[in-house]
C-alpha cells in the first residue's frame, strides 16, 4: 500500500516504531525501482549494508524522482536476507509491506 503524507508524519511513525523496539530504516528509492516494487515486480532491495540490516526491521521507501522526494511511501518489514555471490559489505533484503 502507497501513502502519501507530510515529513512530519513520517517522522512521527518512524519514532513510534522505534518506541516499539523496531529499528526503523528510511531509505531512498529511486523512482522507477518504488513503481516496480509497488506493482509487486520487486519485493526485495540490494544494498550496502552500512546500517546493520536485520529480518523484522521496518523500512520505510521514500520514493525519489527528480532529485527531490516525491511524499510517496512505502512501508515493510525485512523478511529475508543474503548475500550470496555479491559485492563485499551488500545484501540482498526481501521485505512485506504493511
């Protein structure tokens, strides 16, 4: 599910995630890649692991178009990871929208 809402109401689910215990990821997604996973043609990230990704973390997709964000987001949590066959320091995380 897409919602769009303000910065501040994103700042605001992403401490109550984390008041829950939750680490709370919000990642940039460029565009074409945030239709892709929307219309369920990419349920999954490849990334540099450079904030400790775990199964049962909350990502939150801010789509990015133009250079600027567009207030469109997605919502999931890491259901899967691995990093077989890539790059040293990335992974591969599969994630479930809310």
């Amino acid at each position: 599910m897409i919602i769009t809402i303000d910065g501040s109401t994103i700042e605001y689910l992403e401490k109550m995630y984390q008041r829950r215990g939750f680490t709370v990821h919000k990642i940039k997604t460029e565009s074409e890649h945030f239709e892709q996973t929307v219309a369920g043609l990419k349920p999954f990230e490849t990334r540099l692991n450079d904030r400790n990704y775990k199964i049962g973390d909350i990502c939150i997709q801010c789509e990015w178009k133009n250079n600027e964000y567009t207030g469109r987001y997605l919502i999931g949590c890491i259901i899967y990871m691995n990093n077989f066959k890539l790059q040293e320091g990335y992974i591969t995380f599969t994630f479930e929208q809310f």
